[in-house]
C-alpha cells in the first residue's frame, strides 16, 4: 500500500507517472442543489442541498429509512430525480447515464459478477467501453496489487471469502477512472472483525489515492473513524453536517445527540437558574453550573431546557467519598473489558455512566456522581434544537 | 436428559434409563409403501405390456396372453416400426416422424427459450412502463386454450403465408411457450439482487450487454429447466403439429397416430406398440435422466410469483 504515490492535486505532476494511482482522473466535487426525490409520489427527499469537496471522504449517516441509500443512488444515477440538480465534478449530471457520471460504486452484497473471474469481474467496465487490452491488464493488476488480491485474480466470486468479495467489488471500482467512489453500507455483510478490518483499509486507500468518497452507513464507529465530515440524516433532511469530533461534541439537536454514542447520550429535562452571572441548571435532585456554557442565544431565568451528557462524561464516587451533582443506585452493570457501563436510576430515571475497566460496581450500591459542565449540550425542548 | 458429568449416575446408582429407538416397521410406513407400490405398478404396467407386445411375433399375440413374456423374440416389430410401416401409402416408417419432430422442436425450444428469457430479463431488471399490465396480458395468455384461437390463426398464417410450413409450426411453439418460458425466467431474475444489474449499469452496460454477458449465463440452472419442459411439451404436441406443420413436416406423434390408423389386412399390435414407445423415447429419456432438474424448475416458477 505504500508504495501508492499519493496524487490528488488537480494537475498530475510528470514525476508521478513511475507509480501513478490507479486512476488518472482527477477526484471531483460534488453539488447538489434543491434535490427532491419522490419514490411511488412519496416524496423521499426534499429540498436537499449539499457539496462534497473534491478529495473529501463524506459519510451519510442515519437509521434505515433516513433517506440516506436513495440520495446515494441518485447521485449514480440509478434513481430518477424529481426535482433539482447534481453536479460531478462541475458538470450537470442529474439526467446522465450513471456510466457517464465519472462514479465507481460498491454495494452491501458485494453485486460481483457471478459468472466471471475475479479478473473478468474488475475488468467488465473498462471491457464495455472498449479500453485497449493492455491498459485494462494495467490497471487491473495495480488495483489488485493495492487490494492484496493477485492471488485471486482467476477465482470465482463463490470461491472468495466475504472480506475478499468486497475487496473485488472495491476493485472493479478502483480500475475504473471515476472521480467519485460511492459506497452503499459496504461493510455491513461482514461480521465484525473482518468489519474492522476493512475500516483500515478503506480509510488507507483513501489517504493513498485521494478519491472524493460519498459512503453509506447506519454505523456511527464506520463514520466517526473514516468521515472528513459526517452528515446525519433523518427523515430525508440533513440534520447536521460536520467533522466527526464536531458532531459528537457540539450536536445540533436531539436527534443527532441521541443517534450517536454508545451507549446513547443521558437526557434530563430542568429549568435555568440566571443569577449574578451564573447559570445552574436545575431539577430535582441535579445541579450542574453550566456558566461556561457556550449559549447560542443569551438564557433566561426559568426556561425549561434538555440537558445532554455523554455517559463517558459522568464520573461516579463508587466509594462515595466525594459530593456529587447527585447521587443514582447501580441497577446493571456491563462489563466490556476495557470499559464498564453502569446503569443507575436518579430519581425513578435511567441513567448511564461510562467507567474504567478497572471499577467493579455492585448492582444495589448508592453512588455519587459528577458530570463534566464543560462537557454537556442543552437543547430547547419545543423544537429540539442546540441551545 | 444425560448429563455430561460423569460421576452423577454412578453416585447415585440409578439405572440408566435410554429412550428406545422408535420400531422402523409401523403401520403408517406399511400403508404408504403400500400406497406407492399400487401406484407405482398402476403407471408401470401398460409400459411392461407395450414392451412385451412389442418383442412378440403376431402369432403369439393372437393367443391374447396380454402379461406373458414372450416365448420367441424378436427384433422384427421395432424394425418394421422405425423404417417400413405405412402410412397412408407412404411406407417408410415412424422414422420420418421422428427426424420431422426433431427438426420443429430444436429450433422451437431455442427460440421460445432465447424470448422467454428476453422477456424475463426486461420484465424483472428495466421495469418499463406498463411491463406489469404486459405481463398480466401475457399470463391471460397462458390460460387461453388452443381450440378458442387455433381457427383465427389458421387464417391468419395462411395469409401470411407460413401455414403447413416449418417456420409456421416454429412460430406456433414458440408463442405458445411464450407465457410460460417468460414466468419462469421472470421469477427466476426476480430472485437475483437488484444490486448486481446496477453495478453491471454503472460499468456501462447496456440492454443487450448486461443480458448476453451476466444475465444469461447466471441462469444456466433455470435454462436446464426450460429445454427440458420446451422439449418434452412441443415432442408431446399433437393437435398444433397437426394443423399447423402440414403433410411435409408432421411431428412423430402425428405419424404415430397415422400409422396405427393405417390397417391393412391385420393389425400390427406388436409394430403399433414399438412405434409407441419409440415415440415416447425422448421425453421418457428426458424424465429419467434429468429428474431432478425438473422438480427443481417446477419449485423456481412455483415460489415467488
């Protein structure tokens, strides 16, 4: 893999041609402009705007149903659209043949040719669009060198693992010139090791060759560890698009808060306190100064508010030494080897808290805990959305 | 109930009590061997009286022992069958017949295949518009019987002038196999992911491309499947080879009828009973040697419909 020269600039430097990517194009941007998708008149998708930078590795992230796999084959192609335009690479490609979209796709259930080599199946495109046969060896055997798969080259997709499948159907992707690559839940047949593994992958053949990258998942770890920028979907809208790290720590609203993070972030509704400079948010039996918060809009005395922490910020006193925001009894306990979860009940709520591997909490057990202020997101509970 | 601890049944010294294979030999096992022996024998035993009629020399026939096995044999009946008995004044056997029936079911069996399969492609992965109210059309097809369009046909062929012709039968089976061969075909591509006819659209494939090069081959089982039900039905078809081949090309069973009709003198019982089982040859061979196939392509077009 390192032996790949990395070339995303725009222009291909002459020194480059002595290990030059597999693909000569340059990796394209995409623009899509007031997308509206309708399957059977429902409308799926509307109104949707969103541009993915040349070279960017953008992953679609929502629960099934979000919208996410349609926008995904609009963008190939493969869906008419109702509404709007999609632009690759600075052309206007929403009425195009998804073989002239300058796309390479790969699918949840690998879609390999089933009849033909793992050589015939990386080479069918190029094959119908009548590339000279010396170029199409070419580039066969640079993908299969960076897939690791030289081995398999004369294989039948039924005599190939689940990893090495998807390895082919990236390949039949790579051999062909396309300034896009888009991925549709690619690793979600895999069971979870392989899973990990073809994350590293995946993650270092975009750092080698630099391919703008639309991928597809319902996978919060796949996007938080491959995404530039992450797009949460639901409800055929994007909720919130962003670097991982942002995301995470600065969710736009409910929804995207609770989609991410495992466990899920703990909600607890209260009110604000404003008083000589300082802001408390308070319910029963819970009190976090949360002054240093950065509010959107200026918080007034009383306003009802959701407060949202992450169970790795609190911080639970098994042995109770220290004076907590409030106090939770221990109802489970899931140890995970590095990490142990605890689930506690505040007050008839539950809880979660994310400690070291090395506590050993019992179920039963009265506990004070603490939670990070710097750490939490408030919410405005009408509408949902980061205060 | 066993445990895998060893030591628990020997501490406690009780005896090992084992659940007794059921018998093997029960009144319901009787009862369906019984069953299937009578039916076995029900369908088995006008073959055996055909092939012993078959090897008797007509002298023996006359005694009317129709179940004995015959005391002198002989080869005599199947030859005069296949090259010397008459039809009509044409006295060259069921042989004619049998390379007549040859040449209408080759080329029908490809054609009606290569379509069905057309069809079903197109059907299942291009989602035309109206292709379900066409397939409806095409089913309603399926359950028209002949005799209610065999006259407007024959007109119609004889207008375009492809009646009592090779092309005419050929056309004939071929739109005749046409429902069928396309609802196998369709639900066999309706069981293939949608997946891979869009990878095969994103590298470029066309129409014909995609059809030729990834869909045809993928469905060599289901194709297996369509030669064996388009041989065997268009080898076993009386009434359309009748009307439709004339005189020149009619099929084998036609011949067969015509043969045992002819008389002259003396039935010939045993050359009558070999030019039946020759006639039977193909789809009997069909059967036995691709059983298998069979059932399996009767499950494909009966899932998913």
């Amino acid at each position: 893999m390192s032996a790949i020269a990395v070339n995303s600039s725009v222009e291909p430097s002459p020194a480059s041609s002595a290990a030059s990517p597999v693909s000569h194009v340059a990796s394209a941007n995409v623009d899509i402009r007031q997308l509206e998708i309708r399957l059977g008149g429902v409308p799926i998708i509307a109104a949707m705007d969103l541009h993915v930078q040349a070279g960017e590795f953008l992953v679609l992230l929502g629960p099934s149903g979000c919208g996410k796999s349609t926008l995904l084959h609009s963008i190939a192609g493969l869906l008419d659209v109702h509404e709007g335009s999609i632009e690759i690479g600075g052309r206007d490609v929403t009425w195009a043949d998804p073989k002239d979209r300058s796309i390479g796709m790969v699918f949840q259930s690998y879609a390999l040719y089933p009849t033909m080599s793992v050589e015939r199946n990386m080479s069918f495109g190029l094959r119908v669009n009548g590339t000279p046969r010396a170029e199409i060896e070419k580039r066969v055997a640079r993908a299969a060198e960076i897939l690791h798969l030289q081995e398999l080259l004369k294989r039948k997709p039924s005599q190939l693992s689940g990893g090495q499948r998807q390895r082919v159907a990236i390949g039949r992707a790579l051999v062909r010139d396309v300034g896009v690559f888009l991925f549709d839940e690619p690793l979600s047949n895999l069971d979870a090791k392989l899973r990990a593994e073809l994350r590293r992958e995946l993650k270092q053949l975009h750092k080698n060759i630099g391919t703008t990258m639309v991928y597809v998942t319902h996978d919060q770890v796949e996007a938080m560890t491959l995404a530039t920028r992450i797009a949460v979907m639901n409800k055929g809208r994007i909720q919130q698009i962003g670097a991982p790290g942002e995301i995470y720590n600065r969710p736009a609203n409910v929804f995207v808060a609770g989609f991410l993070g495992s466990p899920s972030m703990n909600f607890a509704e209260g009110t604000l306190q404003v008083a000589d400079g300082a802001v408390t948010f308070r319910r029963a039996g819970l009190s976090v100064d949360v002054t240093r918060y950065a509010f959107a809009q200026a918080p007034r005395d009383g306003q009802p508010v959701l407060l949202g922490i992450r169970p790795e910020d609190i911080a639970l006193h098994l042995d109770g030494a220290a004076a907590g925001d409030g106090t939770g009894t221990v109802a489970l306990v899931e140890p995970m080897g590095a990490q142990t979860i605890v689930w506690m009940d505040v007050q008839g709520q539950q809880v979660s808290a994310m400690l070291s591997g090395h506590a050993e909490p019992v179920v039963g057990q009265q506990a004070p805990f603490r939670i990070a202020a710097e750490k939490v997101s408030l919410f405005e509970p009408g509408t949902q959305e980061r205060l | 109930m066993s445990t895998p601890s060893p030591a628990l049944p020997a501490a406690a010294g009780l005896p090992r009590v084992r659940s007794k294979r059921p018998p093997r030999v029960t009144p319901a096992r009787i009862g369906v061997y019984a069953f299937l022996l009578t039916g076995a024998a029900f369908f088995l035993l006008p073959l055996y009286v055909m092939l012993v009629t078959s090897v008797k020399p007509m002298a023996e026939i006359r005694l009317g022992n129709l179940f004995a096995l015959p005391n002198a044999w002989t080869v005599e009946p199947w030859i005069a069958a296949w090259s010397q008995a008459c039809t009509g004044l044409d006295c060259s056997g069921i042989q004619v017949g049998f390379w007549n029936s040859v040449k209408i079911v080759l080329p029908s069996t490809v054609i009606s295949i290569f379509f069905g399969a057309l069809n079903g492609y197109a059907l299942s992965f291009w989602r035309a518009r109206g292709a379900n109210l066409l397939f409806g059309v095409l089913m309603i097809g399926a359950f028209v019987p002949y005799q209610v369009v065999m006259f407007p046909l024959v007109r119609a062929f004889a207008a375009a002038g492809i009646f009592s012709s090779l092309p005419g039968i050929v056309l004939i089976h071929t739109i005749f196999g046409m429902p069928v061969m396309t609802l196998l075909f369709r639900n066999y591509y309706a069981s293939v992911p949608g997946e891979l006819f869009k990878a095969a659209r994103i590298d470029g494939g066309g129409f014909f491309r995609i059809f030729f090069q990834l869909m045809l081959p993928m469905a060599t089982p289901i194709i297996i499947v369509a030669v064996i039900m388009q041989v065997t039905a268009i080898w076993n078809d009386f009434i359309l080879g009748l009307v439709f081949a004339g005189r020149d090309n009619l099929p084998m069973t036609v011949q067969l009828n015509n043969v045992i009709n002819t008389t002259t003198g003396e039935r010939l019982y045993n050359v009558n009973m070999a030019a039946t089982v020759l006639t039977s040859l193909v789809p009997l061979a069909i059967y036995l040697i691709s059983g298998r196939w069979f059932v399996r392509g009767i499950a494909a077009g009966a899932v998913k419909g």
